[in-house]
C-alpha cells in the first residue's frame, strides 16, 4: 500500500495540470500539499475497511452452507470406512519358573504353556481384531505366538492327514469366525468358523481374560478340548437364562478326523446376580476313521460372588469315551473315564492387589488322558500385583502330587511329586 501512495504521488504532479514551477510559488505548493495529505488520508481508510473485511467472520448462510458441506463429507467417510466399529487388541506374557525337582528332561510334569524348567520364555503374545455391534455381521480373529501357540497347534487337526503336526509352529490361529446377530426376540447370534470351546473354567490368555493363576489347571490342560470348528447359536431368553448348541467338527478339529460331528453346547442360569451356573456338553466320534466309539463331555461351573472382592468358583468335569479300552482278548470294547474338580478362591486385597488360590483333583481311570492310570492333586497360591494400566506382575508356588510315581527329579528317576515357583510379567492393551 506505501507503494501505491508513492505512484498516486507520482501520477498527481505528472498530470494534474498544475506544475510545479521553479520559483516555487507558495500559494500553489501549499495547494499541492493539502491535496497529497487527503490522499494519503483516504489511502489509510481504504486500509482499514480491507483489513476488517479481512477478519470479519462470513455471513450466516455461507457459514451455515460450510458447515453442511463438511457434515456431508463427514457421513460419506463414515459410510465407506471398513475400519468402522474395529477393534485391535494385544497381550504380551513372558515368564519364569523353576521346579525343585531340576527334572533331567527339563519339563515341567502337568504344566502346559509354561512346561520349559529355568528358563525364561516367551509364554504367550496374541493379536485380536474383531468387531462387534448390537446386530448384522461381526467377526473375530485371534493370533497366537510363543509357546502358547505351539502348544496349542500341537493338537489342532488342519487337514485329514494322519501325520499332520503344528507341534513346532510358533504361529497358531486361535480363533478366527464370523457372527451374524438377527433382530429375532433377543437377539439370535449365529457363529461360524473356529472358536474356543465352552467347556472348563479357565482360557487361552487373551487381553481381556488370563486366568487367575500362572500355569494352566489339570483339568484345562488334560481333560477338555482347547477349540471347535463349525456352527453355533446363541439366544439369551431373558436375564437369567441363555443357551449356547452348535454342530462341530470334533476336539481340536479344523478338518475332521472321521465321517461324524459333534454337538456342542451350553445353558447359563443366573437364579441370582452373584450367582451363575453354566452347563455346557459335547458329544460325538473323536478317534481317527471311527464312527463308533463316541465322546461325552459334561462341565458343570458354578461362580459366586459374595461380594465385591470376592470370587468363588467351582469346575466339575466328567468325561467317557466308549469301545477305547482293550478287554480281556484285546477287543476295544470297554469306555473309558477321567473326572476332576476344581475349586478356585480370588481375593482383591487392594485396588492392585489381588490373592488367588487354586486346588483341584484329577483322576484318569484308565490312562487314556495323562498315559498312566492315576489320580493327581495340585494347589497353586497366586498374587496378581496391577503396576500400570494393562501391566501386572504375578508370582505362583504350585505343587503336584500324585499316587503314582509321574514325575521325575535330576537323575531321571521316578517321583509322586513336584513343587514349581513361576512369575510372570504381563501386558495387555
């Protein structure tokens, strides 16, 4: 703008008709410098009028068509996004345990995802993605790596050959289905694809549920399934009563190992809000190319919360499998049984501070579980400290016992019992 005050300066005396003379006449100088002022004056507010315009807000109905324009942006993101209503989860678990008894085989006897003696390990990292919603299609994936996954793949059936074996893979998928919620009474949830089973108390570590204790329970680690592969419905019939049943493929199954399937379910009853009993079942061929021995699971679990710091839970599990015991003239013709109870006791002695106890009994009446007729006993005390939001620290003492001699010590000799401490470092975001 100071330049084009210099120019309009310029442009007056060139052209205004009156020039300047050299004898500089007073009367015409003064003349030309009151016109030059009310110019530079007019130059000034013509300034101020652009800069107001300049920071003066738009008028209502542009503002408002702005505003519109973005919203309708806004909805057309929405609308197209596939990332709506996805959520990603993790959980991280690294631990250490150290048995007494300094096995020669370095193994932990019972103890699953943390089998490995002195050392520590990678137990356990997941990845879940899913999304939910109150209806239409949803889905969920869960990916496992470390010892966790080798185990758990160790006794997944991928495809129908009898040499299959994950044991060494250290990539599992866990879970991996589609769910399909209907506006029918309640709400009917169809579920497809592979999932853990609904038998027994205790889980697959994931970010939102690792147990109470460090090490797995017998009855988790040898008397039911980890997963399924098939179909199952859900349908809450009110607040106290809900049904799971479905059709799978088998234990552990992703191709089936014989011509059958499986029926799998479960019936939740909540006579009360600290109370709540699940039944769940199965049954069906399990062995590989036979249809005629057949599988029965029931699970009985029972949780009670007095209070708030309190938890108490009860797992009852039976199991019988008909024509797998040899007879007499060595004919598979006799069933074979294992049952076990667990009892679990989970105390909140702080905000970050938890206790829990665990002690269960196992029998396999006909080896058919463990490999040697036997009945075991165990009982583990944990704390659970919470350092940080999503990270815990945990330490456990666990003792085996039973009435064979099942375990072994330094020298590889045979003994009744073991003792196991464990710790463990937790992350689950």
């Amino acid at each position: 703008m100071k330049h084009l005050v210099g120019i309009l300066s310029i442009g007056l005396l060139l052209f205004s008709g009156q020039p300047v003379r050299g004898d500089g006449g007073e009367g015409e100088a003064e003349s030309f410098k009151d016109t030059l002022r009310a110019m530079q004056e007019r130059i000034r507010e013509l300034e101020d009028e652009v800069s107001k315009l300049k920071a003066a807000p738009p008028s209502a109905p542009a503002a408002e068509a702005s505003t519109e324009g973005v919203e309708k942006r806004l909805e057309k993101l929405e609308g197209l996004s596939i990332l709506k209503g996805i959520e990603i989860h993790g959980f991280l678990a690294g631990n250490y345990t150290y048995n007494l008894n300094r096995p020669k085989s370095r193994k932990n006897g019972l103890l699953l995802f943390n089998e490995d003696d002195n050392t520590f390990s990678l137990n356990h990292a997941n990845i879940q993605i899913s999304k939910t919603g109150d209806s239409g299609l949803g889905f969920l994936a869960d990916v496992d790596f470390g010892d966790t996954a080798e185990i758990v793949g160790g006794v997944t059936r991928w495809s129908n050959s009898l040499t299959n074996s994950e044991s060494r893979n250290s990539i599992e998928l866990r879970q991996a289905y589609l769910t399909y919620k209907f506006g029918i009474g309640n709400g009917l949830t169809l579920k497809a694809g592979k999932f853990v089973t609904l038998h027994g108390a205790e889980v697959i570590k994931s970010w939102n549920s690792f147990n109470y204790n460090i090490s797995n329970s017998i009855l988790f680690g040898w008397a039911i399934p980890f997963t399924h592969t098939g179909l199952m419905a859900s349908y809450p019939f009110n607040d106290y009563v809900s049904m799971d049943l479905g059709l799978v493929n088998g234990w552990d199954n992703v191709a089936d190992n014989n011509d059958g399937k499986t029926v799998h379910g479960g019936l939740t009853l909540k006579p009360h809000p600290q109370l709540t009993f699940y039944l769940s079942g199965s049954y069906g061929p399990e062995q590989n190319d036979r249809g005629d021995s057949k599988r029965a699971m029931l699970t009985t679990l029972v949780t009670y919360k007095p209070t708030d710091r309190l938890t108490l839970i009860l797992d009852h599990n039976w199991g019988n499998e008909s024509e797998l015991v040899e007879n007499s003239n060595g004919k598979l013709t006799k069933s074979a049984d294992w049952h076990g109870v667990a009892g679990y006791a989970v105390y909140s002695l702080t905000d970050k501070l938890t206790a829990s106890l665990r002690a269960e009994w196992f029998s396999d009446m006909d080896a058919t579980r463990t490999g040697l007729k036997q009945d075991l006993w165990e009982i583990t005390p944990t704390l659970t400290y919470s350092i940080a939001e999503g990270l815990f620290a945990r330490f456990e003492y666990r003792h085996d016992e039973s009435n064979k001699r099942f375990f072994e010590n330094h020298r590889g000799d045979p003994l009744s019992g073991q003792d196991v401490f464990a710790t463990e470092l937790i992350y689950a975001f």
